[in-house]
C-alpha cells in the first residue's frame, strides 16, 4: 500500500508504467499518444537525478515511443468532429460563425524558408504561418558541412516535415532560391550531382501534401527565414534586429541521412572533412535508431541500446540514468578546449578530464584516449608541469631471478709457479643470484674434463642450470701446463 502516499504525478507515472508493462507487446511497435493534463515523459526526462522509482520507471519506458498530447486539444478535437460528424440541419452557416473558422478548401498554410552557408557553419531558417494567422519560427544549425544550395534544401525539406507533423493539406512554398524554386517547378532541371538526392527527396516529401505550390520571391520579402538562416550561420546582422530572441535547434545528420540515402559529393573539401555524416560515429547508430529494420552490422546493433534520440539529438544512458549528450567532432574540440584550458580549466590530466567532461554530461567513443592525447599536445602543460624524473628506457637487470639459475664459468692460468702436483690451471663456475663458487684445479684442461666439472660439481649437485655463461673458447687441443 505504499502507492498511496506518492504523489499525484507519482502515481500518473506508475499508472504509465503499469500499462507499458502489460501492453508491451501492442504497444512497442507503434507510436503511443499519452493524453494527461501534465507531460509524464518531459517531467521524467527533466529530472535533476535519475535514481529510485523513478529511474527504474524510465529505464523501462525507453524501448517505447510516446507522443505526448494535451488533454484539453483532445477535448476540443472531439468536440469539432462531433459536430462536424452530427449537423443540425439548415444550421452549417451558424455553427461555422458559432466555431469561429473559415473552410480550409479555401485556406492555405504559409511557409517562408531559407538556408545560408559559410566555411565556418551553416544554418537554416523556417517561418510557417497557418491558416488563422498564427506564426511560427524555426532556426537550426547543421553540424556536417554543406554548400549553400544544399542548404537551401535543407531548409526546404525541413519545414515541409513540419508542416507534415502539423497536419497541413494545402501549402503555399515561398522562397529566394530561384534555383531551388525553378527545379520544383520543371522550368530548371536538376543537372549537379549534390543536389540530385535532394531534389528527388523534396519531391517525395512534397507528395504528402493535397496541394502544394512553390512561389519565388525577392530576397527583401523573405526577410524572417533569411534572418534567421544568417543568425545560425554566424552571418551579422543589423544592430536594430539584435533584441529578438530567437530558439536555435540543431541538426547533426543531413536529410537524406535520416532517409538511409547518401549525398553524392564530388568536392575534395567535403570529401576529406571529418565531420561528415559519413565519417562522423554517431551516424551509424543513429542510422539504426531511425530505421531499425534496415540493414545494419552486428556491433552498432548491440551498441546502439544503450542510445535514444531526444530531440534530433544522439543521448546515451549513462550507469546512474542520466543521459549523457553525444557531440559532434567540432563541438568536442570545443568542449575538450574549454574543459581544459577555460576558464573553470585547472590543466587537469587526461583521465580527470574525462571525468570532468562527462560530469559536464558529454560522452563519446574515444572520449579517455582524445583527452589524453589533448594534454600531451598542450604547450603550458610540458612547459610547466612536473619534471618527469622516469628513465626514458625500461632497466635491463641482469641478476638472475632464483638460485642457481644461471653460471658464470671462466678458466684461471696459467699460474706460475704450478703447485705441488703439478696442477697450473683453475676451471671456475660462479652461481649469479647466490654468488656460490665451484673450481677445482687440473695439471691441464680439456672438453671432456669440462664436461665432467659440470656433472659432478652443477648438475648433480644444483640442477640442470638454465643458462651457462662463458668465454669462447673451442679446446681443440688440451690446455697443459
């Protein structure tokens, strides 16, 4: 019973949960709408620190996909199409005046677009206004590397996805792109390799729509969608335009990334850029998130469950329920730069600035091995930091590691004058580890009488030896006094 003292939206969440856990199997290959008076998922996934009930909640509702739907627009929605289904008879015109909308035969949705691109980024800017006057604005920055008209497409092939998502039949397409524009309509066609994907994918998206026209404009009557694409991109713009605040979303794949379709770009420059879709890490993954019945390889499947896309951004699920965000090959240079040398930078090493940059909640594949390579490349750090007193070289020890593993073995003579039987040479073997001494002295030295030192004086006495040091010496002939 300990249910009942959660809290309300508590409680909301548990009811979630429950419902996930026994509708799994209906509810995991479609799209579940949650109608509440409060956003269930946002007030998860807005959690400070993801831990008790509630993280274990959310890390079993990350496999499903949940579409969040205000409970008042569902009231309001099933009240027009009781109406709309159910007329009072000779009443159309009143109840139209009494709803407060026009026909929407004779209503067109707006959308103004734009996208600018320079050699440091680029950026896009959507302006959509429906058919009741209400408008909206949309700016993104692309984090891969495209030409201007790439760009324009871009923005293009975004704000009709909007306008998809906002059930839009009937579309009037307003842009400063004579090329793009022209193309659309069949006065242009497409010719250039880089953009023959782009128009093709434009085409279809177009074909969701009833109604669809595309209309160019000077670039003076497109004044908001260039303004924004020129904000993102890093472009100035007039000091008296400075005091909007304008909400910049983020693109990390392009278009037809998301599609499963590869641009086909024939310059050097964008060929050899890291930051590619292509080449960048996330893109495989990303790849199979979006389409997860496509062909993929066997790792990026396993790696990929520990990912999700929130907001057109790749999130990993970090061991305590936080979602660590996945950034692009620029913002890492970025982030490794700041973490390091900003001003809240201390010169940490490599491995206390990968802590310290995912505590800032960032994570990417290399991330241990790009710090510390960043701080072996850092001129203050070698200037200033401590004096490695190391040997450059490992130590070679030449001291043999247990007793009697190793012999030393010399001849001693000729000594002169010989002793009393006649005896002027000395055949020593000297232990390494215990400095253990055997000789024994001959009137004169041969192989055999070698041979035998070592029988009756190492071998029966200490073992066989591992290994035998001495000097070079082939006794052809016996060594005599």
């Amino acid at each position: 019973m300990a249910e009942l003292n959660y809290s309300l939206i508590e409680k909301l969440c548990l009811a979630l949960y429950f419902a996930a856990t026994k509708l799994r199997h209906y509810m995991l290959p479609s799209v579940v709408q949650i109608i509440s008076k409060t956003d269930l998922i946002k007030y998860m996934l807005t959690r400070p620190i993801i831990r008790g009930r509630i993280g274990k909640w959310m890390m079993a509702l990350f496999e499903f996909t949940f579409q969040y739907v205000a409970q008042k627009s569902v009231k309001g929605q099933a009240l027009a199409d009781f109406l709309a289904h159910h007329p009072a008879q000779g009443q159309e015109e009143e109840l139209e005046v009494e709803i407060g909308m026009a026909r929407m035969e004779k209503n067109y949705w707006t959308m103004y677009f734009d996208g600018s691109s320079i050699e440091a980024r680029s950026g896009v800017g959507v302006m959509i206004e429906s058919p009741q006057g209400q408008r909206w604005q949309f700016a993104f920055q692309l984090d891969f590397k495209c030409t201007n008209n790439q760009a324009e497409y871009e923005a293009l092939i975004i704000g009709l996805e909007i306008l998809k998502e906002m059930k839009a039949t009937r579309v009037l397409v307003y842009g400063d792109s004579q090329l793009v524009i022209n193309q659309l309509t069949g006065e242009y066609q497409c010719t250039n390799e880089n953009l023959t994907m782009y128009y093709v994918t434009a085409l279809n998206t177009a074909d969701n729509f009833s109604r669809i026209s595309f209309v160019h404009i000077p670039r003076a009557e497109n004044y908001e969608a260039n303004e924004m694409a020129q904000v993102v991109s890093g472009v100035n713009i007039p000091d008296d335009d400075r005091d909007r605040v304008i909400r910049i979303e983020r693109r990390t794949l392009p278009a037809l990334a998301e599609r499963g379709m590869a641009a086909q770009v024939s310059s050097a420059e964008l060929t050899d850029e890291v930051s590619t879709a292509e080449a960048d890490w996330r893109y495989p993954i990303v790849k199979y998130l979006r389409n997860p019945s496509g062909s993929h390889e066997r790792t990026t499947c396993f790696r990929a469950r520990c990912y999700l896309i929130y907001q057109n951004e790749l999130y990993r699920k970090g061991s305590d329920g936080l979602l660590l965000l996945c950034p692009s090959v620029e913002d890492i240079k970025v982030i490794m730069t700041e973490s390091h040398e900003g001003i809240c930078g201390a010169h940490q090493s490599g491995v206390k600035m990968r802590w310290l940059v995912r505590r800032h909640g960032y994570y990417w594949l290399t991330i241990l091995k790009n710090c510390i390579g960043y701080v072996r490349g850092c001129i203050k750090c070698q200037i200033y930091g401590p004096i490695q007193r190391v040997p450059a070289e490992a130590l070679h020890p030449v001291t043999k590691p247990w007793p009697f593993r190793g012999w030393a073995v010399d001849i001693i003579g000729k000594i002169h004058p010989a002793a009393s039987n006649q005896h002027a040479w000395i055949l020593v073997a000297t232990d390494y580890f215990t400095k253990w001494v055997e000789a024994e002295s001959y009137r004169s030295i041969s192989s055999a009488q070698v041979v035998k030192f070592f029988e009756n004086h190492i071998v029966r006495r200490f073992g066989i030896p591992e290994t035998i040091t001495a000097v070079i010496l082939r006794l052809s002939r016996p060594i005599t006094a």
